[in-house]
C-alpha cells in the first residue's frame, strides 16, 4: 500500500505538469505560424484569381442588373438575413467598387499588409459578393466562405508577409528613433465610419454574427492601439497578448477540424451511394460536357475500368480515412499528398480550378512546419538568383542587398516568433 502512494503521486504530478505545460504552449504561443500564413495566401490567391478571371462576366455574376437582379436578390436576402454590403445600393457605382475593393483586399492580404484589418476587409469581400448570388459557384465557394470567417480570428500575418518585415525593421531602429505607425489609425477610423453608417442606416439589421465580428474586431483593434501606446510592456499588454495567442489557437484548431469535418462528411455519403459501391462513380462526370474541358484527357482516364474503380475506391478510402490519420504524423503527411494531387487532377480534367485551389488551400493547414519552412528558405534563395540575373554590373552598390544579407533575412523570416503569455 506504501509503495502504490508515491506511484500515484507522481502520475498525478506527471498529469499536472502535462497540463501546465499544454496551458501554457497555448498561451504564450501564437501556433502554426506557417500553416496560418499559407492558408492566408492560398485562399487570398483563390479568390483574387477568380475576381481577375470572372472581371468581364462580374455583371452577369453580382451585377445589379444580371439575371439574378437586385430586387430577387433583396428579397431573398430579407428571408435569409445574409450579409452582403451589395445590397445597401443598387447602383453601378456601388457594385463597380465593391469588387475592386475585394479584388484590392484579395491581392493586400495575399502579400499580408495588415493583415489584422485586411482579413477583415478579405471577409467581407467574400461574405458580399457570394451571398449576393448564392447559385453561383461550384462548391469551393463554401470553402472561401467558411475559412475567411475563420482567418480574421488568426493571426496569419506572422510570417512571408509585409506585417512581418515591417515587424523586423522596427525592431532593428533604436527605440527613439522609430516612427509612429499612422497607416494603422488612419484605416481604423475610415473604416469605423462606414461602420458606423451602415449601423446608423439599418444595413447590418440581418444575422448578427458578421455585424458583430466587425464590431468586435474594430473595438479590439481600439484597445490594443491603446494599450500598446501607453503601456507598450506593460501587463495590460500581456494580458492582450495572451488573449490573442488563445483565440488565434482556437481559429486553428476549428479551420483543422473544419478540414476534417469536410473530409469526413464527404466519404461517409459516398459510401451511401451506390455508384461509389459499385466502383463506376468517377466515370458518369468525366463523360458530363461541363466538367470536360479536355475530352481527350477524360476520354482516357474513362477507358479502362480498373483505372475507374481504383480511383473510385481510393477517393472513399482517402477521405474517411484522414480524420484517423492525424494521429500518426507519417500516415498523415503520405495521404495530404495523394489528397492534394487529387485536387490538382481535378482542377485539370473536371475544370474546377478554385474549387481545387480552395481545398489545397484548406488541406496546407496540415503541412509540417519543417517543410514549410524549408519552402520559404528554398523561394528566398530563388529570389536572390532572379534578383542577381536582373540588368546590372552584379557588384553591390548602396541599397542593393548582398547574397550574405538576403540569406540572413531568409533566416530571419523562417525564424519562430518570441513567447509571449505565461508557462502556467
């Protein structure tokens, strides 16, 4: 019986420590700083490329006079109380800067230029332009509206963005010497404005999730100015920090499980198919005109059955299986390759680019940080080489950065963020 006490004592000391340990990696920490920023720039890129490619159709598409006109739309939207700043004014004008607005904040976000507000800018894009003409897309648009919901609670800025060199020069001048941030409290304002307009006006009077997200995110933004202004190392601002670090950990954890959530709902109503029992289900749309851009392409991939049913079968198997293999590092990272390669042969023989460039996107949240990172290492050092290759004497003048100095910065941008919070 004496023996027993002192093993139980320290499986219960173990078990605390765990728990410290895991309360406090949640909190000090800001993780998948990488995963983060590559989701950032896969769903900023899938919907900037779709704006650019859809630029001439974008009348027929959300145009307040395309074949979903504005008075169908409103009355839809008054059932549904969707979000879509679209439906404030029905003139060219306000629809014409709407989408150059999300193609502006598509394009700012994928170079990650303040990100904490072009997030926010990047959902509304989305939350307006899809919900002001539900029927159209191809299922990917799901995707790009559900992650840009969840990226604004990110912090996906941290690194491979412009937030971040920004970050590391001002941490290189000398305290007295650094100038005051006024890009920051200039868009605050100007945005807290339309804000408070379309608030004043009835506009945001629908579903109260996304008016409240941008209430919350635009006082947030007020008090960590603040806070980061009078008390720059002060407790309050760890106290923010922590509270950051904790809702960023939290929006990843949803965007996996949401992943997940996809994967899994996917395979298990394949499998109630009878199509997919039987092992014919990938041929009936590979012979459909609308997903043939290339006949000749589907025309072979459909000719021999074996190929059909192995396919057939291996999507099912895949895709239940996933969820499973997050517990085994090596089994995970194998099927998120076969997982993207099927997206990218779907995006080539079926034509569904964004819906596979979305998906991608989404599945990039589960890419090692190992391998992350020796991508970023690997295109900083492709940079170098196109810079060194551009007209010029190739000697280093004032200005011109060094090989040395870039493969430094290359370091430096790959490099882990500081801790920030308490270890509990």
């Amino acid at each position: 019986m004496n023996r027993l006490v002192p093993a139980a004592s320290r499986s219960l000391s173990r078990s605390v420590s765990q728990v410290s340990q895991g309360i406090g990696r949640v909190t000090e920490t800001a993780l998948g700083p990488y995963q983060t920023a590559v989701v950032r720039i896969g769903l900023s890129a899938t919907w900037l490329l779709f704006l650019l490619r859809e630029f001439p159709h974008r009348q027929e598409l959300y145009g307040p006079d395309g074949p979903w006109s504005w008075d169908l739309a409103q009355q839809l939207i008054a059932d549904n109380g969707a979000f879509t700043v679209l439906m404030w004014s029905g003139s060219q004008i306000w629809f014409e800067l709407v989408y150059v607005l999300a193609v502006l904040a598509g394009l700012l976000l994928l170079l990650g230029w303040r990100t904490r507000t072009l997030s926010v800018v990047f959902m509304v894009g989305v939350l307006s332009l899809q919900n002001r003409s539900i029927f159209v897309g191809d299922g990917g648009d799901n995707v790009l509206h559900l992650m840009s919901l969840y990226l604004v609670f990110t912090r996906c800025g941290q690194v491979w963005s412009l937030d971040a060199r920004r970050a590391r020069k001002a941490r290189a001048r000398v305290l007295f010497d650094a100038a005051p941030d006024r890009v920051g409290p200039v868009l605050w304002v100007v945005l807290g404005a339309f804000l408070v307009a379309g608030t004043a006006a009835g506009k945001l009077d629908g579903d109260p999730m996304v008016p409240a997200i941008l209430w919350g995110m635009w006082l947030a933004q007020a008090v960590w100015w603040a806070v980061a202004r009078r008390e720059p190392g002060g407790e309050p601002r760890m106290l923010l920090d922590i509270v950051g670090n904790v809702v960023h950990n939290a929006a990843l954890f949803v965007i996996m499980a949401e992943a997940c959530l996809i994967y899994a709902t996917a395979g298990w109503y394949k499998i109630q198919g009878t199509r997919w029992q039987d092992g014919t289900a990938v041929y009936y749309p590979l012979h459909l005109d609308y997903f043939s851009p290339w006949p000749a392409l589907s025309d072979l991939m459909s000719s021999s059955g074996t190929m059909v049913m192995l396919v057939t079968y291996g999507t099912v198997a895949v895709q239940v299986a996933f969820p499973f293999t997050l517990f085994n590092r090596r089994v995970k990272n194998v099927l998120l390759a076969v997982m993207m390669t099927e997206h990218a042969v779907i995006a080539v023989v079926l034509g569904l680019p964004f819906f596979s460039l979305a998906m991608i996107a989404a599945d990039a949240v589960f890419l090692p940080t190992s391998f992350l990172r020796r991508l970023g290492e690997g295109a900083a050092r492709a940079r170098v080489r196109l810079l060194a290759r551009l007209p010029g004497d190739g000697r280093f003048r004032p200005g011109r950065r060094t090989p040395e100095a870039a493969d430094e910065e290359a370091a430096d941008e790959t490099a882990q963020p500081p801790h920030v919070g308490f270890t509990a």
